[in-house]
C-alpha cells in the first residue's frame, strides 16, 4: 500500500502545483508585507547616491539624507517608522544627522555589484521596490532550481525540494533588503552548473556571486581547490583570479573600514560614526566573540536541519553509482561556511543560504538513480 503510495505517477504534478503555490505566496508576500528592516535605509541611500554626485565628485549629504527617508517613509507604518528613527541610540543618530548615515554607507556598498543592480532595477520602479524586487525574483529562482533538480526523481521523491525550502525558510528571503537572496541565488546556480558539468557557466555565476558580496571569495577559494582536484585548471584560475579582482574592487570602490573594524562593528559595538573608525585588534575579543557566538548558534533550529541534511547528503553520496565529484562539492561548502564562520561569526541563517541550499542540490542531485560523473 504504502509502497504504490510513494510510486504514484501523479507525485510530479502534485510537485509542480505546489511549488506554484509557495511561488504566489512568495510574490504576495513581497508585494504586501515586505520585511523591510534597517537595512532598507543605506541600500536606499547608496541607490539614490549616484543621482546626488555633482560632476566635481562632491555630494549633498543633507539632501541626500532627506531624500533617502523621503523614499522609505511611504512605504513604512507610522509604528515601523518610528521604529526605523527612534527605536535605539543608533538609529537616532542616522536619522538626525546626516554626515552619520553617510559614514556607514562603506560596509553597504562595499557589495558593489548588488548596488549597481539595484540602480539599475530603480530606473524603472523606486528603490524600496527595487530592494525588495531583486530579493523576490532571487528566492523564485532557487525555488525553480530545486523543484527542477527534484523533477527527475521518481514518485514521491519529486516533491524532496519541499523540506529543504521549509526548513531553510526560503519565504522569509523572498522580500529580504539585503543582498544575501540573490548572493544566494548565484551560488545555487553555480552548484547546479557545476553538477551538470556546464564550467563556464558556473565561473560566471561564481564570479557574480563574488561582485555580489566580496566574502563571496572564500567559498570561491574552496571551490577553486575542488575544481584544482579535478584536473580543471583553466577554470579555476579564471575564478580565482576573478574572485580576486572582485574583492579588490569591492573594497577600494566602497573605501571599506576592513575586516576588523567592521567585525568590531557588528559583534562588539555599532559606531554611530565610522568616519576614521579603525579599533585595535584583540586576539582575546575575536575569541570571547566566536566563542559566544558558537554556543548561540548551537541552539538554532536551522543548524540542526543543517546537520541533519550533511548526514542525508553523506548517506546518499556513498552509493557507488554517485561519483565522487557531488562529494568534492559538498566538502568544499562544508569548509567554506566553516570558515566563513571564523571570520564572521554570526549565528543568522541568512549568511549560510549558499551552503544550505548547494547541499540540498547536492542531496537532490545524488539521489537521481543513476550518475556516472566521476
């Protein structure tokens, strides 16, 4: 019984109607209820940017400031705005004083190619919406790429990309004001190209996941080494010299505070002003901080379904009919987000979203009945 169950030929059209279903509620989602969060403001104000440089290079700050709320305010309740404005001492201080807001637009734009693309979405709509857009068509392209991964499997096994997008919460990525969807999005493009052999796509999505956001060179570095095991030197200096020339771009076009200063930022204390914000480094605080942040994160859920799916992948990659390049792939996510942890030590989901969903490719990817790819 149970067996004709799982078997049933009709699993594929069941898969195909609800991934249509989580797609509406996506858009719906995105249209009506945006997560619009602090991060709303210097993206917005690192869009408007480009229109308030006068020829000399100089800037209005002011009035770039007064525009940036201007366009975020509409958008906001009263309740939501007051919490963007007046909610904490910091938040205070980017709203009454411009030259504030204006220094911290280094650790937004240092994610240069996700600003060039919002400025080119907000020619056709305002910027909220552009943020808001570019996270939405992203999460629908994962969505796709999983249901479409999951398409060849048999029966019931059709409708396995359902829990890797519930348990990794795709839903809350789709109205997302950071860059981190579509950071995501080029990355689970560049696992599914790099599964189906098609090289230089993957470079090409790497390469912008890497324009994206300038950590996107760490994992790219672990991949380059998985390709370099593969005889596929070509492509692994092209995507590591580019992954390079990103991060070198990302950093001197946005004049970056570093490494250090941004992590004290984020994980000891939010300068209200980072102009000339360079603290000194501590051995014994990056530890206290990683440490701290290692028992946080050991308590989240999406780490247990994380660990839960390395078990699965490993299980499903075993089998001799696999190959062992699915199982290269996922040590180089496995050490990519380790690493990546190291350096950054955050406990929210959002920043793992390549690695979780790249394993979930890889798990819907091994199991297929037959592989051949060595």
């Amino acid at each position: 019984m149970m067996a004709a169950i799982a078997e049933w030929k009709g699993w594929r059209a069941v898969s195909g109607s609800v991934a249509f279903l989580i797609a509406f509620y996506f858009v719906y989602f995105a249209i009506t209820r945006p997560a619009l969060d602090w991060d709303v403001v210097p993206y917005t104000m690192a869009i408007l940017k480009a229109g308030a440089t006068s020829p000399d290079g100089t800037i209005d700050v002011a009035a770039l400031h007064a525009r940036t709320w201007a366009a975020i305010k509409p958008h906001l309740s009263p309740k939501d705005f007051a919490y963007l404005t007046t909610s904490n001492d910091y938040v205070e201080a980017q709203f009454f004083d411009p030259a504030a807001l204006a220094s911290q637009l280094p650790l937004y734009e240092s994610k240069y190619g996700y600003i060039v693309l919002l400025r080119g979405v907000a020619l056709a709509v305002d910027p909220v919406r552009a943020i808001v857009m570019v996270s939405l068509v992203s999460a629908l392209g994962i969505l796709a790429l999983l249901v479409h991964a999951a398409w060849r499997l048999e029966g019931i096994a059709s409708l396995a990309w359902l829990p890797i997008v519930l348990l990794f919460q795709l839903g809350s990525f789709a109205s997302m004001v950071s860059p981190d969807t579509i950071f995501a999005f080029a990355y689970v493009a560049g696992i599914a190209a790099l599964l189906s052999e098609r090289l230089r796509l993957a470079v090409f999505c790497l390469l912008m996941a890497a324009l994206l956001r300038p950590d996107g060179i760490v994992l790219n570095v672990f991949l380059c080494c998985v390709m370099a095991v593969r005889g596929q030197y070509r492509e692994t200096l092209v995507l590591l010299a580019g992954s390079l020339a990103a991060y070198v771009m990302n950093m001197l076009a946005s004049q970056h505070v570093g490494w250090w200063p941004q992590f004290y930022f984020n994980f000891v204390e939010r300068g209200n002003v980072l102009t000339d914000f360079r603290p000194s480094f501590d051995l014994g605080l990056y530890l206290e901080v990683v440490t701290d942040q290692i028992d946080r994160v050991s308590h989240l859920a999406w780490l247990h379904a994380a660990v839960a799916a390395v078990l699965i992948a490993i299980l499903l990659l075993a089998r001799p009919v696999v190959g062992r390049w699915p199982g290269l792939l996922l040590m180089a996510l496995l050490v990519g987000a380790a690493v990546r942890f190291l350096l950054y030590p955050s406990a929210e989901l959002r920043f793992y979203t390549p690695h979780l969903f790249g394993i979930g490719l890889i798990i819907l990817h091994a199991a297929r009945p037959r592989q051949g790819v060595a």
